[in-house]
C-alpha cells in the first residue's frame, strides 16, 4: 500500500506520479486549445512534438531516480494528452483527491488505476460536480493550504479560471483544522502574458524561507502584499512579465534544498544557487508551450 503524506511543496520526496507524452494524438485544432499559450504555438506551427516532450520527462525522471524517488507513470491512453498530472489530481496529508477539471480531461484519472487500488479507498476523495478545483491551484504549506481562485461574476467565460469559490469553501470543510487561504489570480483566455492559469504559475514556495514570486498575476495588491509579509521581502524572489510566461515559478522541489528548475531560466537558476541550492537543471522548453512546467507535470505522493 501507498501510504501517503504531503503536508508542504519541500519535504524530502519519496514517492510521485510523472505525466506522460509518449501519445498526445495530433496538433489540437485552435477552438479545442485549453490556453492562449498552446494556441500561440499552434498558430505559430512551433507546437511541441511528442518525442521531444517524451526525452525532457526522461530527463526529470532520471533527476528522480538519481535521488531515489519512487516514481509511478500512468497507464498510456492513445492519442490523449497526459502530460500534467498535477492537473487531476492532488495529496493533502494523507488524502487523494481527485481534481474537478475540464470535461475533455476525464479519462485521465483512469490512467492512474494502479496507483489508486495502492491507497486505501476510504482516503479519496472526490469533489462535488459544481466544485471546480486543480491541483496547480492548491498548495499545502503547514498549518495553511494556499488555494489559487478566481471569484469574477465572469468566471464562466474563462476557459483559464479552474479553480471556482465553492471548491475553496470545499477544501476548508475537508480541512478544518488548516487555515485555507485563497488568491484571486489574473485570467486571459487570449493573452498569454496576462494569464495566471495555476497558482504555480504566478507563486512557488521553496526551502529555506524563500518563494517565487509573479506580482502581476495576483488581482489584489493585498494578496500579493499577504504573500509579501508571510515570507519576508527579501526572500522572495520576483519574476517579470516573461519571466511568468516562460514559466519561472513552475520549479518542483525534491526537498528543502534540491530544486528541479529548467536550463534556460538563467536569472532564476544563479538566484537559487546563491541561497545555497542545489539545482538540478533540465530541458523542459517544449513542454512549456503547453502553459505548464515541472510542477504541474508532477503530482507528489509521499514527503516526508
């Protein structure tokens, strides 16, 4: 049996479910594209290629083999993309729940069978049908859950909103005894730039204090300024405009100091290395056309 426990995003990693890309099916046409940033790379005719994406999760897999993670993959489903985990599904503590997404989305939980007849029934759990919720929006952080939501009378026009106000109110029934604190993010179903899709596309927490921080996504200065206070100025580090859309704050961590980052993201990278972390560096550029990085394409089982 799986035993799961995640109570922060930085304790020492044992155990993740890695997506997939070994079968995404064709170019997905520009009405059924989920975000601006996929449909920039299909107009463009620069959408990711299935083996490119297929060697950059080898390249992740072999960071966490090299620190003897456990890591489970889902079963392949032809033609369907598989790529971010985080997506359907999250760990809080000792619960599995299974993420209220996109219609189109469904099967993907079904991929993940082996891993769910390992954890005991009784610890999953799922949603209520007008409760949207993603894992990319949710981040347990000790006593906290921070949620990332979008509370516009318009949400419904957003293809980019995920994560609904019922799904918070939601989590903090399950959780009672944790403080949930949600933010309002910034959502563009055309401009990239504009767009926070997660929580861990604008925010990360990391080891040692420190965060990744995007000020633009956050909606409400005092939520930003709430974030701000809780870690401390100087430890946050702040990322620009292309920064976010290059997908900066979409680092994972396989503990309080080692951080999966990708290669290009020079700015970042020197900035970890000089707070004393260990940064273990891969490609990851093809799969962020997709609007997702090596957070959501990971979805944490087991910390310590």
């Amino acid at each position: 049996m799986i035993q799961l426990h995640i109570t922060d995003e930085i304790s020492r990693l044992r155990a993740v479910v890695l997506g997939r890309a070994d079968s995404n099916g064709p170019v997905p046409s520009l009405e059924v594209a989920y975000d601006p940033k996929s449909k920039e790379h299909i107009k463009a005719g620069t959408y990711p290629k299935d083996q490119d994406m297929v060697a950059e999760m080898e390249a992740v897999e072999a960071v966490f083999k090299k620190y003897d993670v456990t890591v489970y993959r889902p079963d392949t489903i032809k033609d369907y993309n598989q790529i971010f985990t985080r997506d359907i599904a999250f760990v809080i503590e000792d619960k599995f729940i299974i993420a209220n997404i996109l219609e189109d989305r469904s099967r993907e939980i079904e991929a993940l069978q082996h891993v769910l007849e390992q954890i005991d029934s009784c610890k999953i759990i799922e949603f209520p049908e007008e409760a949207h919720i993603e894992g990319g929006d949710v981040m347990p952080w000790g006593d906290y859950i921070f949620v990332g939501t979008y509370y516009g009378q318009d949400y419904k026009s957003f293809i980019t909103a995920r994560t609904n106000q019922k799904a918070v109110k939601h989590l903090q029934k399950l959780f009672p005894h944790k403080k949930v604190k949600s933010f309002s993010l910034r959502k563009s179903n055309s401009v990239a730039q504009d767009n926070a899709l997660h929580l861990d596309c604008c925010f990360q927490p990391l080891g040692n204090g420190k965060a990744i921080i995007h000020k633009e996504g956050f909606l409400l200065e005092e939520e930003y300024q709430w974030l701000l206070n809780f870690f401390g100025k100087e430890n946050c580090f702040h990322i620009t405009k292309q920064e976010m859309y290059d997908m900066n704050s979409n680092v994972f961590s396989i503990s309080p100091d080692v951080v999966i980052s990708e290669r290009n993201f020079t700015r970042l990278n020197n900035w970890l290395r000089e707070q004393g972390f260990t940064v273990e560096e891969v490609p990851y550029a093809e799969i962020a056309k997709q609007e997702g990085l090596l957070r959501c394409t990971t979805l944490p089982l087991i910390r310590d």
